[in-house]
C-alpha cells in the first residue's frame, strides 16, 4: 500500500497512522499503532479503537469516503492494555490515478497528558472561582478607568454591582472618584494600600467596610488591574459603638459642664456676699442662679446616664405641642446669639402620643442644634434661617426642622445617620444624628431627609401616636 521510502516514514511517525478501506477496514498501520492497540488484521477501526460492533455515530474517516474532504474530532480510545488515551484525530483522502477514493489515512495524535493538564487547568479555575465568587467579602477586579471588570456574587446581590460600572457610583453613589482613591494609589505605585470607608447598599443599609487592594499584573509584569477586596466589618463597628459614644458624649458636654459650673460659682458667690451683707434682693438673685445651674447640671447627668445604657423608652401620653413649645424656648438664645433667624410653626391642635418625652426632646434639640451647625459653616449665604414645625395626623406626630445651610448631596443623605459621620468639616462629632434616629426607631418612628447640597436641609420626623414599645430598645451612645 505505502512505497519506499515513504515506508519508513510511514512506521516513525509520532502518532498512529492507519489506512482504511471503504468498510473502515484496517488495512494497514504503523509501529506505534500496533504496539499501543495489537493486532488489527481483518478488524475494523471502531472494534479496535473503541470496542465497538457497530460504526461510530460520527466517524470523520466515513465522512471523508463520503465528501473528499479532510476530517479531525477528539476521541477517547481504549488501547489492548485497557488504558483510556485521548487522541485528536485527522482523516485524508487516498485516490488512485483517476480520482477515485480508495482508501482514508487515518492520523491520530495522542493528546492525554495535554488533555490532563487541561482539566487540571479547569478544575483549578473552577475551584478559584468559587472562592471568587462564594467568599464572605466583596471583591471586585477594575481597571485604569476605576470601572469593574469582575464582581463576585456577594458584591452583585448587595449593591447591583456589574461589568462596566464605575466602582464609587456603585458604592458612594458619587459621580466623582473617592479623595483619596486606593485603587488609583495601587495603579500609580504597585503597592497593597487599605481605607475604611462607609458604603451605601442597595437597598439603602450603611455598611462600614475596610477595603485592601492589590494589582494583578501580565506576564510582562505591567499592572493590568487592580482586585479590591472589601470586608464587611459593620458588627465590630457596632460593638464598639458604646463605649466609643460615650467617650464622646462625656467630651461633646464637658465644655458646657464647665460654663455651668463657672455661672454655679457666680450664683454661689451671690449668695455668699448677700448673706453676708444682709441684702435679701442680692441672696435671692444668687440662689435663682444656683438652682438653675443645678437643674441644668442634673439633665446634663441624666442624660448622660440614658445614653450609657440600653433600656426601652419610657412611654406615656405626651402632649406634642408642650414637647416642641420646650424645645424651641431652649433654642431659640442660642439662635440669636448666632445670629439666625429662628422660627417655630406649631400646629396647637397637634394632640398627644406615646413618647418617652426627654428621648424626643434630646431628639429635636439635635436636629435643631444639626441645623444651626449647618448654617454656621455655612459662607455662601449672608441670611441664615431655621425653622421648627409640628403638625397632627390621625395616626402619627410628624416635627421638621428645615434650614438653609450647607445642604448635602447623595452620599453625605446616605451616610447622615451613620456612627461618627460629620459633614461638618471636622466640627462635629457625628454622634448627634445617629442618637436622633436611634430615638426615632425605638418609639416606632422614622426621620427622612430632605436636602440638595448648598440649599438647604429639611429632616421630617414621623412618630406613631401609639408606639410599639415591647421588645424596642433605645439608643445607646
């Protein structure tokens, strides 16, 4: 069938090379072929190859007698050891001087070890991406654009996360890139850098996050990406909240303490001189003094002491009128010496509802107190004003506090009722906001903001006149 020198040839080749006739008859085969699968006189290839009786369901030889045409597929074979080998296998057509097909060569190249490091290959990308994608952290994989490549599922379900979008819109909601931004740091430099930060859900939930990166590299060692790895650390946030807050608070109070006790000395030594004078009028100024001071320290302490600790409210009828009419003659001195036009709008039919009425003072007065702050920092506006509204509904109280300070965009809403957050250019200790709408949820109630950055803020408190107070806790610092 083959000639010299072609014989030769024929027996070297590195693969195993069979000649078939139109019934798939071997009719002749290499060395390598016979000493891998044995004997193969009068046999067909498939009760060989595959110890078949019956053709193969897509046999590339057939199709080659059929069509002229050149064939490959991947099989898996059984040699005469019983060993499965994988083979790629090419047919050719054999015509004799007047075109006509006459037999198929049959080429076929062991490729297991090739098709083991595949799977190996495989199974091991499988495995990384199921850690990739079942791992208890955010990861996500973004380029030079800051725009994600890669998210794994845990990233995609809590904040919609997908390829091409750009990774502080998903996470600030912010139209701009974070200052400083660690993925840009690890472009610029190469090196792993880390942040916390507190990013927004979709579902609108606050999540405080410490975020690592690092950069993947090609083979020429240029950094292609960068993988940002974010873990959720809410919880530890949480547990630290209450010692943390009451640092913050006994600080926060402590300037005022000291004014307290400078007027208490004031009254004291009024006392002291009247008594010693025998002047009633000088006695009696210096102990309205002292009286006042003492109550004002009380509250102070009092307040203190709820903050310290966990405790659900202390629920009773409540006048919401008398509630809000205390809040703004507190306020309003504080108004005027900053210079701020301080307006209250009460509707006086406004009724009663269950409330624990210190927590909701303490709420209003941080809202308000909130809202002069934003006024204060304020330097685009020559007139400030804030104003104080109540207003009854058949089934809640709802108060607002509005002002036209600094404002806030998206993210600054998003973040207001986060633990220490300030938008206040490092004035504020961010607890005050936090307080409110932990007061808020534990009568039953919500606030909501209203507000555009450089315009103004509105904050709407909702508060059911009948509140569920069973198994509601109040806020803790």
């Amino acid at each position: 069938m083959i000639d010299n020198p072609y014989k030769n040839y024929f027996e070297m080749m590195p693969a195993y090379l069979t000649i078939l006739d139109p019934d798939l008859r071997i009719i002749e085969a290499n060395r390598r072929f016979r000493r891998d699968f044995g004997d193969f006189e009068g046999r067909y290839c498939y009760q060989i190859n595959q110890h078949r009786s019956e053709r193969c369901e897509h046999c590339p030889a057939e199709r080659t007698f059929r069509d002229g045409l050149r064939h490959g597929i991947e099989e898996k074979f059984i040699n005469h050891s019983g060993n499965e080998i994988s083979l790629l296998i090419h047919t050719t057509p054999i015509t004799n001087e007047a075109g006509e097909i006459t037999h198929v060569m049959k080429m076929a190249t062991d490729i297991t070890e090739i098709k083991l490091l595949q799977n190996q290959i495989r199974d091991s990308r499988e495995r990384y991406r199921k850690l990739f994608e079942e791992v208890p952290c955010y990861i996500s994989i973004q380029d030079s654009d800051l725009r994600i490549v890669e998210a794994n599922r845990r990233l995609r379900e809590d904040f919609g996360a997908s390829p091409g979008d750009k990774c502080h819109q998903i996470y600030m909601h912010r139209t701009e890139a974070c200052v400083p931004c660690i993925v840009k740091q690890t472009f610029e430099d190469g090196q792993v850098h880390q942040s916390e930060e507190v990013m927004t859900s979709q579902k609108g939930d606050q999540v405080n996050v410490l975020v690592y990166t690092a950069p993947v590299r090609n083979a020429e060692g240029q950094i292609k990406n960068v993988i940002e790895m974010t873990t959720n650390i809410t919880q530890i946030r949480q547990l630290q909240s209450q010692l943390t807050s009451l640092g913050l608070v006994i600080g926060s109070i402590s300037h005022g303490i000291k004014g307290l006790l400078t007027s208490l000395d004031g009254g004291v030594y009024l006392v002291n001189t009247g008594l010693a004078k025998n002047d009633r009028a000088r006695f009696e100024q210096g102990w309205k003094m002292v009286e006042r001071n003492i109550t004002r320290i009380r509250r102070m302490v009092l307040d203190l002491l709820y903050y310290s600790k966990d405790r659900v409210p202390e629920l009773k009828k409540t006048s919401a009128l008398a509630v809000a009419e205390e809040v703004c003659d507190v306020m309003r001195g504080k108004a005027a010496e900053m210079g701020i036009d301080f307006q209250c709008d009460f509707d006086r039919n406004a009724g009663e509802f269950d409330a624990d009425s210190k927590a909701v003072r303490s709420l209003l007065i941080n809202l308000v107190e909130n809202a002069m702050d934003a006024c204060r920092v304020d330097k685009k506006k020559t007139a400030h004003q804030v104003r104080m509204g109540l207003k009854g509904y058949p089934e809640h109280i709802e108060f607002d506090v509005a002002d036209n300070g600094i404002g806030m965009d998206q993210e600054i809403r998003e973040r207001a009722f986060s633990l220490f957050f300030s938008s206040k250019r490092g004035n504020g200790t961010g607890l005050g906001l936090f307080i409110s709408n932990k007061i808020a949820q534990a009568h039953g109630g919500e606030i909501k903001i209203d507000s555009e950055l450089n315009e103004g803020t509105r904050m709407i408190v909702k508060l059911p006149r009948e509140s569920p107070s069973s198994g509601t806790e109040a806020p803790k610092a």
